[in-house]
C-alpha cells in the first residue's frame, strides 16, 4: 500500500506517512511477526523521504529484531541491503562492502535475481546520478560493470556523457525532457530521483533555462531525501546559486547539511560542505573565509573516511 501511494505530490506523502503510523501500530496489534517485518520494510523508506531519522531508527531497529528472531532469508536480505545503504551514506565503505557481499550472496542463494537486481541498482544509481563511481568498494564496481543491473538509463548516460563527451546527449536529453516541462517524468518512486538527476545535468551544463524550471519544481520537496541522492535541499541549492539566489541557495545548503548530520551521513556532509564553499565563491568571486571553513570541514571528513574525488575537488578549489 505504501508503494502504491508513491508520488510527488504532498497530498501523497502525508498519505504515506499517516498510513505508515497506521500500519505499524496495526502490524504490531496483530502480533505477526512476519506482516509487521513487510511493513516497517516499506516504513523505512518512507521514512528516509520524510527526513525523519528517529522513525528510520525505530524501523530498522524492528527489522533487525525480526530477522534475528525469524531468520528467513529475505529478511536477512533487507536488512543487509538497508544496512548497507546506511554504511554508504555513513561513508563507511569497508562496512558496505561485506553487507552489500551479503545481500548479493543471499539473493543468489535464494535464486531471486530481483532482489539481485535492487541491490545494484542502488549501487548503480549512487554511481553514476551521484557521480562517485571511483569511490565505491570496488566490488560494487564490478557488479556495475559485469550486471545483471548495468547503469544504461538515458539520463544515467546523459550525466556521464557531460564529463566524457558527447556532451550533445546531456544536453539533448534535457532539452528534450524541457519541452514537456518535464511532465513526461513517471509520476513514481522514481520521481525524485529522476528530477534531480536532470537536475544535475542542468547544473553541470549551466543551463540557467532548465535551472529554474526545475528548481520551481522540486523546491517544495526540499524537506524530503531522495535516498541515495540524499537531500533534495542540497539540489535546490546547487541551483538557486547557478540562477544568482545566493541567499537562497546558502539557506536550502544549509537545510541540506543540517539533514545529512542528524542522519549521520558523512558521505552527504562532505559534498553539501563543498556545495556551500562554491556557493560563497559564486556569490563573492573569491573563497572567503567562511567558504575556507567548510572546505577544512569537508576536508577532514574525506580525509577520515578515504573519498579522493571530493579531495581532489577541493584541492581544484582552492587553487
């Protein structure tokens, strides 16, 4: 029912959050370990959009009780795949690593290519809308690279295209997707995601056109997560920076970072933090010292936690 209820639509989310409460309370009157398990899986999520960490806590908390107690596979696998999506927002990766190793060995060992299949794809959506690839444990690479899930989406491949070229199939993807004032985007759990991966094609190829169109559209969700993408704030305030919003832009960045750090995602900490450094600079023309102060920030966080990419960033920031 929950996924059912999915879409943008905050009429729908309130729905969603409301059945959640609902549901468990129902689940747990009911004493069946086994619907209450499938119900906190899908309050989970919600959860995660809904930026609410202590009701994600208490979810996966349950879920880690049942699955002890049950023992079934699958739900041993949901709470590995879940963990480890915790793990890599934590950027924790060696800790990813083995439960991202142990999802994919149980889903092999059930025969469930499905559940196979959802494990990559979160790994592939992180890679490639995120932008991370080079600092994924390397067998999540080669689960990327060898399938059965394989990052071949027409925006995944407009997101690569701008740093490797052709940049014409990003750029003809978001025209294409403009035209229609992105109405042709399925109205599903894919939503957000979606919106802000044309997001990013927006902001990495300065098109101030599609910048606006599309920050009057995911501006209102800027309270929600859009799971591997983390805070959908954080998008909306790459883009108010690219349109001249500067006080805008430091308001949703700030928002953003604020939700990365109740969860604990250091992963999403790091970026948000060089987010707001190049907003300053956009805003100044030069790094100020508050914009300095979120890049030693960030620093110490991919220092700690090994993210070269966002280290080589900075260091090109700084210079």
């Amino acid at each position: 029912m929950l996924f059912a209820l999915w879409g943008p639509s905050h009429e729908a989310t309130r729905l969603r959050a409301d059945v959640a409460r609902r549901s468990i309370a129902a689940a747990e009157a009911a004493d069946d370990p086994h619907l209450e398990f499938a119900v906190h899986a899908a309050a989970y999520t919600v959860a995660i959009q809904l930026a609410d960490p202590a009701a994600a806590a208490c979810s996966l908390e349950r879920l880690h009780a049942i699955a002890d107690q049950i023992g079934a596979p699958r739900m041993i696998w949901t709470v590995s795949y879940y963990e480890a999506f915790v793990a890599t927002m934590q950027a924790r990766f060696t800790d990813a690593e083995e439960l991202m190793r142990r999802a994919a060995d149980i889903a092999v060992a059930m025969g469930a290519g499905d559940s196979f299949a959802v494990f990559a794809g979160q790994a592939a959506a992180l890679a490639t809308i995120a932008g991370h690839y080079s600092e994924l444990p390397s067998n999540v690479a080669q689960v990327i690279d060898a399938g059965p899930v394989q990052p071949t989406s027409a925006l995944a491949h407009a997101i690569i295209s701008v740093a490797s070229g052709p940049r014409e199939i990003a750029s003809d993807l978001l025209d294409a997707a403009m035209a229609t004032g992105f109405r042709g985007v399925p109205a599903d759990v894919m939503w957000m995601t979606s919106m802000l991966g044309y997001a990013i094609l927006a902001i990495e190829l300065s098109d101030l056109d599609a910048a606006a169109q599309l920050l009057a559209i995911i501006e209102p969700h800027a309270g929600e997560i859009a799971t591997n993408l983390g805070p959908v704030a954080a998008c909306a305030g790459r883009l108010a920076s690219l349109l001249g919003h500067h006080d805008l832009a430091e308001r949703h960045l700030s928002s953003a970072l604020q939700i990365a750090e109740t969860f604990g995602w250091d992963y999403h900490r790091a970026s948000i933090l060089i987010y707001l450094a190049g907003c300053r600079r956009r805003r100044l023309g030069k790094l100020d010292t508050q914009a300095h102060a979120a890049l030693d920030q960030a620093t110490r966080i991919c220092t700690a936690h090994g993210l070269p990419k966002l280290l080589a960033t900075i260091d090109e920031m700084r210079r």
